[in-house]
C-alpha cells in the first residue's frame, strides 16, 4: 500500500511539473493571515469540480505559498484520506455524451460523515476557486461551447483544449474558510441534511465568486445596440424628434443607432490581458509601487449586486489604474463612463475594448441621445453589469473633492427604480497621488491658461514623461453604500410605486443630493495621507513657507500624532515612518529645497513647487478641518469659555461640511468639537482653566507654534467666508444679487491673495464662493426677494462679528479697507 501511495505520489508530481511548463497563475488570498486559519484546527481544501489539472494547480499552490498539505491524509485521527476533495463530480460533455446532474463525490460525503462522527473535533474547509481563464462568456458564443468549463462539463479533449489556450491566464482564489463543526451542527442526526446544507452552501459561494470575477454574460456589442434602437423609450423618442423636426422616422431611427454605437463599450479579453502587461510594466516604471486597502469591501459587494464605483477624479491614470487593481485582485474590470473626447484615434478603439463607454459633455438639448444614453445605462445596471464613473464630472485641478454632479447618480437611480430585482451598491474609491501626472499643466490652468483638448500629440507629450518618478499611489476603498438603504431613508414607500423610463418621482432630486453627499463625504473618508501631503500641509502653514528641519520634523510628528489620536475613518491610511523619512521623501522628489545653515538647515518651497503643493495639501485638508477650526478661534483671543468654542464652531460647520464633504451630521458634530478640543489639551497645544474655560500657551513656546500652524491648514478658507461677509454688509441688506456678491467676493479674493502673497488657487475660486452664498440662503442666514436681492437680518451681523476673531489685524485692515467698514 504505502509503495502504491509512493508511485502515485511520484506520478502526480511528474505531471504537475509538466502542466506548469505551460500554466501560469494569478493568485489571491493564499496566505495563512489573510485566510485567518486556526494552526490548531486541520484544514481542508475543496474545489467545485473533479479534475486533475485543477488538483494539480491546487497542490502547486499550496506548496508555493507554504499552507498546510493538500497532498496527504487529513491530520486527524480515523479521518479521510485526503486534505482536499471535490464538491462534485460532472458525468458527461461536449464529446462525451450528454450532459447530466453533477453528483456529490465520495471524499464529500465521507468529510461530513467524519463531522457528525465527531462532534468533538473541527476541520476548517477552505473553498478554492478555479478559473481557466477570465473571459465572462459572449451570449450565444461559440467559444463558449467549446472551451468554457465554466458551467458545463469538460471532456478530455476540451480540458486539454481549455488549457492549451487558457492555460497562462490562469486565476486562482482561496477564499475565507467554513468551519465543518458549525454547518452541520444542527443536523446531527441526518446525514442527508448535512450533506445537502454543506453543498448548498458551498455551491452558493462558488457561484458568487464566479460573479464577482467574471462578471454577467456579455452581449455581442452589435445585438446590444441593435436592442437599444428596439427598446420601447428609444421607439417613443424617435417618433417624437420625427415629429417635433419633421424628418422621416428612418433617418431619425438611423441617427439612434449611431448614437448607441458611439457610446457602446466592446470589453474584450483579449484586450484587458494586453493592458494587464503594458500597465504592469508602465507602473513598475512610474511608480514606485501601488498601495491597495480594503479591497475586501469591493470583493463582497461584488458577489451579489451590481456595482457602481465612484472613484475621486484626479488624473486620466485614474481610469487605468482602478480597473488594473480590480483585475489584479480578481474582479471583473467595470465599463468605464468616459468623456468623448478620448474617443481618439488609437486611443479610443483602445479604451472601448477595455471597457469604456462614450458619453457627450451634455445632452440636454438632444432628448434622442439622452434616451439612447439612458436605456444604456439601464440595459448595464438590469443584467448585472459593474460600471464605474466619476460623480465629480471632470479632473479635480486644486486636489479638492469638487461637488458632485447630479446627472450620471440621477440615471442610476432612476434605472433602478425602473427595475430593482438586481441591488446596487456604490464602492466610494479614493486615489492618492505623491506625485500627479498632470500636476505642471493644472498650475498653468489655475493660472488662466486655456486647458488643452485632449489628443494623439499630446498622448505623445505625456509619453515623454514616463522617465520620470511618480512616487507611491494609494488605491483606498471606502464604506460601501447600498442604494435601497439610500432610498428608504428617502422616500420609505419608494418599493410600491411604479415607473417607466420617463417617470421623475417629486423626492427624485432630495433622493440624488443624499446619495451625493454621501458618496463624496465616503471619497473623503477613504483618504490616504502620504508624506508629500504632510510636508505640504506644515510648510504652507508657515509665513515664509520654510522651517528649520528639526522643527518641521517634530510638527509633522505631532500632527500624526492628531490623526491617530481621533482617526476620522477607519478607512483612512496614514504613511510610514516618522517626519524625519518624510522630509527625505520630499526631497528625493524634488518637491522642497534644503537650504544649508549653521544652526540647522531649512526646508523650504520655492518657485512652482510653492503652488504645486496645495493640491497635496488639498488632499488631506478635511481631516484636520475641526482641529483647525478650534485652533483659529485662538487667532486674537487668549482663552474662550468651552461653550463660545463649541458654539462657533457648530456655526461655521456647515459650510466647511459643504466644501470638504466633511462626514459627521449636524447631530454629531458637538460631539465631536468637544472632543477635539479634549485631544487638542491632552497634546498641549490648548489649556484648560477654571470655570469651564480654554486658553492658548503662552506666546513664544513651542506649544503656541503648534497651535498657530495647525489654525494655518484651515484659516485662508474662513478669511474667505470674512471677504464674503463684509461686501455683503457693505451693500447692505437687500442691495445686491448673489452673482454681483459672487464676482466682488472673487475681485477682492483674488487682491488679497496678490497682496499677501497667498498661494492657493482655490482662494479665488468663484465656485467656492458660489457654494457659500448658496449655503446661506439654505441654512436660512440670507434670502432672496423677487429681484434677486439678498436680505439679510441681525443674526448675519452676529456671525460677521465672531467671524472676526480668526482674521489677523492685517487681513482685517485690508478688508477694511475695501468694504470700508469699520473696525
């Protein structure tokens, strides 16, 4: 016997050397930690299908990655012979008869027999998911038929077949395992029973798996468009533009078809496993590696839902890099939402191969398109499709989070309101950069230089740049957020109404700002803080935007040292190290300069570099907008009781909620001011005093410095609130319109900024401004009389007046100055 077991040994290995000339892996979550095994428990390896190549892959697997033995006998006493087995056995197939019933194998059964035989002892089952390649199948293919095992039974020529061809794109999944003690706990006395609820939870996980990575069945693009052109919406929106421009139905049905071709993504495989290799060497020659956290939040929601990911907008990397991280870690890659104007020669053909799709800047005007658009979007989300957008509508130049808009979210919505059998749940996804791309050209554009139409030429330009270092990028997912939940929070009855393709329910919009607000304020909440964004934050939170190096170093220690004393989402990454290695980063980067110097050497920003770091500032700023906030309100006051703080600061936080997606509600943003203050007097940078009251440190310690740097990361964006404020009262109740408001507001923004040498872009952002007044006629501060007059009441001089405790006397005077105000 054990001379048999010897030869059977020796030929099994024979083979799997063999097969591996040939065969190349991907492989995901084969490692003890990340499975979270017991080393005191046996374990027990099952594949979904009896096959020898698929045993073979998993041995080798196993061997590689240094998991207990899937060769030899479960190490328990009187237990089955092997440490792995198959869920089933497959009679049949395309050239071996007809298809049949897959059966459960003996090595199943006799696992469940050695549980229920032993009550006493566990085995932890680890599922392992096998894929001959990732191509989710063409309807009606084929090569479907011929070389997919993915639902019907391989012959012996088929799996030869399959491997031959599929064999080096090969994907391998270990998954959490199940322990054998708890399934059939409750059926101790029926075998049968246990055996069917083991299988059936098994056959469940592996069919979720299969969804996750290969996605649905996809459409030959050609019978997707033809039956966008059928739908019913699409059949309506032809006749009413024949009608409404007097042109025969024909040509109008024509131009419907062009459109659904133009926007028509065409995924193909073979596509996705040549962009694999060319990003894999283009990151490996920019980057200095790809940091991904949380990728378990997408693999769950993946399984069972339609996935939307809604990714911040910093660079046109960000299309290729979420994709290539999903397909790394064993996702299907989703069609990708993208501007037309990719749709370039070379590059175009390219992109839609790869996933995307096509949309126009605005199709308000052309109701035909929009309705084509529509029924698009509503054929991926029905089957099951994951799709990917970007809800801020273009690329982010000040490294902000921009406010999201509303169209591709409402679409979504309204989709799913047409057909909600299949869930949608949105992946917020949050892409950091130590170095952007496109970070030189997004200088000349806040400076007014006309922002360039992409092109074949200026791919050609950017290529020149894949000599240089990008640094590290961070892919972080963030808190998924189904959008049942979002709805019911809405509109609870949303379930019993019924829609068509052109029905917009009355809490519609109510429905979108919500799921909005929440997407971006997840983005934000996913942030990855980097030693660039760091140093960015300290220096431009000095007069001169320098600092001697030893006092830089212990700042941006301290500072960590905030954010990990409240961390503001479980889902934010803070960097390695400590300031000292960031300070060494930066330099490395080119990004600040060393100025050498008797009594300690300077760090400093200069030149571009000076505007080029507040977009990394940008990054990070939410995260220490309440800590600053507190810190400011120290700016011209030596101490404040605890309630005036807190009461200043529940004042102003609703309009730095708005402009930084900040995540805590009104209800618990006291709390939380109240305990930042608690932090900021533990770390000494505040001190508490008798009858209930704050103080700042003396002036001239290092404790002051601190604090008086930490009110820098937030104070320019209030002093804009001031400017706001005073022309406002400058006019007068009543005398002026929220767009004059809007242009004074960004003339004197823009003065102050030349004056005080501020170097933030977004100071002078009419945008920013625009969304203040908003928020002030929506928190009920100002209104609008039939004019379009602003009105005012005595609660707006009250704010203005305790507003201006965070202003140094000089900005105040300038201010002055302009609005000629009185002190």
């Amino acid at each position: 016997m054990r001379l048999y077991q010897g030869i059977r040994s020796l030929i099994l290995t024979i083979l799997r050397k063999i097969l591996f000339l040939w065969v190349r892996t991907d492989v995901s979550g084969n490692d003890a930690e990340s499975l979270g095994l017991d080393p005191d428990k046996p374990v027990c390896y099952v594949l979904q299908y009896s096959s020898l190549s698929s045993r073979l892959v998993l041995e080798q697997e196993v061997i590689r990655a240094g998991l207990p033995g899937a060769t030899e006998s479960l190490p328990v006493k009187n237990g089955p012979s092997h440490s792995f087995f198959f869920l089933y056995r497959r009679i049949g197939g395309l050239f071996s008869g007809g298809r049949q019933t897959p059966v459960p194998t003996n090595e199943f059964k006799s696992l469940v027999r050695y549980g229920l035989e032993h009550p006493d002892q566990d085995v932890q089952i680890v599922p392992v998911s096998m894929f001959w390649g990732r191509s989710p199948d063409k309807e009606k293919s084929l090569v479907k038929l011929l070389l997919s095992d993915t639902w019907s039974v391989a012959g012996r020529l088929q799996k030869f077949l399959i491997i031959m061809v599929h064999g080096r794109n090969t994907y391998v999944q270990f998954n959490q395992p199940l322990s054998l003690k708890q399934v059939i706990d409750e059926y101790r006395h029926s075998e049968e029973r246990a055996n069917r609820k083991l299988a059936r939870l098994l056959r469940t996980h592996f069919r979720r798996v299969r969804q996750a990575v290969l996605g649905p069945d996809l459409s030959h693009r050609r019978t997707l468009v033809e039956g966008l052109v059928r739908t019913q919406a699409v059949k309506e929106a032809i006749r009413e533009t024949a009608a409404r421009d007097d042109i025969p139905p024909e040509k109008v049905r024509a131009k419907a078809y062009k459109y659904a071709d133009e926007i028509a993504a065409s995924m193909s495989v073979v596509t996705i496993r040549f962009l694999e290799v060319v990003l894999s060497w283009l990151w490996n020659r920019i980057y200095n590696g790809i940091a991904v956290n949380n990728i378990k939040v997408a693999k769950e929601v993946a399984q069972d839902n339609a996935v939307v990911y809604v990714p911040c907008h910093r660079s046109h990397i960000d299309y290729l890099l979420l994709s290539y991280v999903l397909y790394k870690n064993g996702l299907m890659p989703p069609h990708i939402a993208a501007g037309i104007n990719l749709n370039m020669p070379v590059v175009g053909p390219i992109l839609r191969r790869g996933g995307a799709f096509f949309m126009r800047r605005s199709f308000r005007d052309n109701p035909l398109y929009a309705t084509v658009f529509n029924e698009y979007m509503h054929v991926m989300f029905s089957r099951g499709y994951s799709v990917e957008y970007f809800v801020e509508g273009g690329r982010s130049r000040t490294g902000r989070m921009l406010p999201p808009r509303p169209g591709m979210l409402s679409m979504t919505v309204r989709s799913f309101l047409r057909d909600h059998r299949k869930p949608i749940v949105f992946v917020p996804v949050y892409i950091g950069y130590e170095k952007v791309m496109e970070g030189r050209s997004y200088l000349g554009e806040l400076r007014g230089k006309k922002k360039q139409k992409e092109s074949v030429f200026g791919l050609a330009k950017t290529a020149r740049k894949l000599t240089n270092s990008f640094g590290r990028v961070a892919v972080n997912f963030g808190e998924a957020i189904p959008l049942a939940d979002v709805l019911d929070a809405v509109h609870e009855s949303w379930r019993q109404e019924a829609y068509d393709a052109e029905y917009r329910p009355a809490w519609l919009t109510r429905a979108v700002d919500q799921l909005s607000l929440r997407v971006a304020s997840n983005i934000n909440a996913s942030v990855a803080v980097n030693p660039i964004g760091m140093t960015a934050t300290v220096l431009l939170g000095t007069d001169r935007l320098a600092m001697d190096e030893g006092q830089l170093i212990r700042l941006m220690d301290q500072y960590a040292g905030l954010l990990k004393a409240f961390p503001y989402a479980d889902t934010v990454t803070l960097p390695e190290g400590s300031g000292k290695d960031w300070v060494a980063y930066c330099e490395d980067m080119g990004l600040v300069t060393r100025q050498p110097q008797k009594l300690g050497d300077i760090i400093a920003l200069e030149g571009s570099n000076a505007i080029l770091m507040t977009y990394y500032r940008n990054n990070i700023q939410h995260l220490f907008a309440l800590p600053s906030l507190v810190a400011s309100l120290f700016e011209n006051k030596d101490s404040l009781r605890r309630d005036k703080i807190v009461f200043l600061a529940t004042v102003a936080y609703p309009y730095l909620q708005s402009e930084l997606f900040l995540k805590y509600s009104a209800d618990e943003v006291e709390g939380v001011i109240n305990h930042w203050i608690d932090i900021l007097v533990d770390q000494g940078l505040l001190e508490a005093l008798e009858d209930d009251r704050i103080a700042r440190p003396e002036e001239g310690t290092e404790a002051m410095l601190r604090l008086r740097v930490l009110s820098r990361f937030i104070i320019q964006t209030l002093e804009r609130y001031h400017i706001a404020l005073g022309i406002l009262r400058k006019y007068g109740s009543g005398k002026i319109s929220a767009a004059e408001l809007e242009e004074q507001s960004t003339l004197l923004a823009e003065r102050m900024s030349i004056l005080f040498g501020l170097n933030a872009p977004e100071f002078f952002d009419k945008t920013l401004f625009r969304n203040f007044i908003a928020n002030m006629q929506e928190n009920g501060v100002i209104t609008t009389d039939d004019n379009g007059l602003i009105n005012y009441g005595a609660g707006l001089e009250e704010v203005a007046d305790d507003a201006r405790l965070v202003l140094s006397v000089e900005k105040r005077q300038a201010i002055q100055q302009v609005t000629m105000l009185g002190a």
